[in-house]
C-alpha cells in the first residue's frame, strides 16, 4: 500500500548554462525514478539577488514562484556544479531567497537531496559539503548519506542520458534514500 504513495519531487538545477551538465541530470531523474515519484525541475535564471529591501509582501514573482515551488513539494533535489571549491553564487542566492523568514520559511523541515557534478574528478565534493553546512541554517532536513557527487560528468552522458550504471543506479538509491527521509519527516510530524 505505502509504495504507492505519490511524491511530488523537485530537482533545482544550480547552473545557468544551456547545455549544462546539472540540468541534464536534473531533469534525467525523471526517467529513472519509480511511478510514485514526479519530479519537476527548475532553472533560475530569473532570480535577483538577494536584497531585504525587495523581501517584503510584495516580493518579485520569480521568488514567490521558487517558494511556493518549495512548499508545494514533498522532497527538494538541489544538482549543481562546484565554482571555486564551493557552489555557484546563483544556486546560494536562491537559498537565500528561500530560507526567509528565518527559522520558519519554506525549507524548514524539507527533505533535501544534495547532488553534485562536475568534469573535474572529485564531482563537487567541497560544494556537495558546503551547501549542507548551508541548508543546517535553514532547518531543512538534508537526506543523510555518502555524498552523490558525480566526477568527471562529461564522460557520463551521451545525448540527455546518462550512460554509466554505475551512476544511475547511485541516483536511483538516493531518490530511494530521500523518499525515506520524506517519510520520516512525516512520521516525526505527525508525532510532534
Ligand atoms: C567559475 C568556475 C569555477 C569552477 N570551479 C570548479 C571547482 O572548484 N571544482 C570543479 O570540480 N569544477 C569547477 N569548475 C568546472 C565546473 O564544475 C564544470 O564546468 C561543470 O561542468 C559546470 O557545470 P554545468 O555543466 O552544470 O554548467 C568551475 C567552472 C567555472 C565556470
């Protein structure tokens, strides 16, 4: 019974580029995910940077739209590449925008699955980490498990699919790994 259970899953993609790594894996999860799982994706280029002058009731639409993108999902997937040992500033920018109000905004209790990629061999490691230490200050709950960071991307993927199994079958586990961690986050809520 419990497996047919529908999750609405969002993957936010943290790269600007047209034929961006990131985004092909973003949106690859959803021909490798199970039939309870839908998963919309996200791009963010109509973003502004983060000001608090503009994050007041009448916040620009691009925000209201990645917040109530957020609220609207059962499980949050952020899949970015690493900038200078750390995450791009847009993908930062956008956790910003929707970790307001502190404490008690829409990533408050979202499960959240980190996936990193990039051509270099350590696929992000260090951005992988960093936007974890990142979402602690949020009070989401960040799926625990080894880091998905995908290394050397670009040899993985031919056309919009990826062509290694061994890295299908690392995100295919870790969707399982966040459906989990919906779950538990369910059952502490309904207990608390
Ligand atoms: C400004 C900049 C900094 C980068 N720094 C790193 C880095 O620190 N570590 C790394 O593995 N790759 C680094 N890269 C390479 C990117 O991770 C790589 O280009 C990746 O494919 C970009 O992701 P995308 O294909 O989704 O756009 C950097 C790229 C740029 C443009």
């Amino acid at each position: 019974m419990e497996q047919h259970t529908q999750y609405a899953l969002l993957a936010i993609s943290g790269s600007l580029r047209k034929a961006s790594f990131n985004t092909l894996l973003a949106k690859y999860l959803k021909h490798i995910a199970p039939k309870n799982l839908s998963i919309n994706t996200m791009t963010l280029h109509n973003l502004p940077l983060y000001n608090a002058d503009e994050d007041v009731s009448s916040s620009p639409e691009s925000v209201k739209f990645l917040r109530d993108s957020i609220s609207n999902c059962d499980g949050l997937i952020l899949v970015s590449p690493e900038y200078n040992y750390g995450p791009p500033g847009v993908l930062k920018n956008a956790i910003d925008w929707a970790s307001r109000p502190a404490f008690n905004s829409v990533l408050k209790s979202k499960p959240v699955l980190i996936i990193t990629a990039s051509a270099g061999p350590a696929g992000g490691t260090r951005a992988n980490a960093q936007l974890r230490d990142t979402l602690a200050g949020t009070l989401s709950r960040v799926v625990v498990r080894k880091q998905v960071a995908i290394g050397t991307v670009n040899q993985k993927l031919e056309g919009n699919r990826v062509n290694d199994p061994d890295t299908t079958e690392l995100l295919k586990d870790s969707l399982n790994d966040l459906v989990l961690e919906i779950k538990i986050a369910r059952l502490f809520s309904r207990e608390n």
